[in-house]
C-alpha cells in the first residue's frame, strides 16, 4: 500500500439528509460532486449502463455524528475486510446487499479515504478513483451536521 500523503487542494466533503421511500438517508458530496455519481461513473465499464440508482446512502444515524462509523469506530454492520466501510448501499436498505465501501485513514490533520470496492463484486477495479484527502476539521463539522457544511435540496 502506498504511503498517505496530502493532496492540495484538499477535497471538501459535504451531507445532504435525503428521503428515499420516505426513509431518510444521507448523500455524500465529494467537492460539490455526488458519491454516488462518481461510482457510478467509475462502474460504468463493468455494467455498460449506469449504476446511480443502484446505491443509497446510509441512515443518517449510522453516517453522522454522534456515530463515528466514518471516523474511527465502524458500525460492525457495515463493515468489510475488518478495515473497510460501507458509505453506500443498496437502495433495498439491507446492509451488506450492494455495498461501496473503503478504507478510511485519519492521519494528523487529515482524513484519507482509499481502497475503494464493492465486495460482492471483487472483480471490478476501482483503480481510477483517487485518493480522497479531506481537512479533518471539515470533515468534522460536516459529520456535525453543522447546516453551513450541509448542501441545499432542491
């Protein structure tokens, strides 16, 4: 594995509390890009048509604080290879069905996320995504849902 290093400029991550079958769930934003959109656009190879609706974010209370699911205490549901987590499921909502999960890293004054995967599909290479690297007090403010660090639903 490579050595975590800062990439500048830093990515900016951002929540938006979503309802998906008036179920909430929370989108996450990677410099004003959807997660999502950005998987979907890396598996598109791999299926031949888009996967954006194949995935949804995790409930709320398992993404955002006081959970520290994407910090440094993963919610053993969501869980994979003893070091990776699910930031994205299935749109069916059970755990462990079509998950999108990696290796979060919190290294002094920054939050990595690398070693990306869907581990029902390990075939599938994941190799053009970069390394995320956030500032670690963005980070947590935008797990704080603190609303300045939320984006605006349409």
């Amino acid at each position: 594995m490579q050595e975590l290093k800062p990439t500048y400029p830093l990515n900016k991550i951002t929540f938006e509390i979503k309802q998906l079958r008036r179920t909430p769930y929370v989108e996450i934003f990677i410099d004003n890009r959807s997660l999502n959109e950005i998987v979907s656009e890396n598996e598109f190879p791999f299926v031949g048509k888009s996967t954006i609706t194949s995935y949804a974010g995790l409930y709320p209370d398992i993404a955002l604080l006081p959970s520290r699911h994407l910090l440094d205490q993963p919610n053993p549901e969501y869980l994979y290879e003893g070091e990776k987590v699910s930031v994205l499921e299935c749109g069916c909502r059970f755990s462990g069905c079509w998950p999108f999960a990696l290796k979060i890293t919190i290294k002094d004054k920054f939050v990595f996320w690398s070693d990306f995967e869907n581990p029902n599909q390990p075939e599938w290479d994941y190799e053009e995504l970069p390394t995320f690297c956030f500032d670690k007090t963005q980070y947590q403010k935008a797990l704080a849902k603190d609303p300045k660090y939320f984006r605006k639903s349409n």
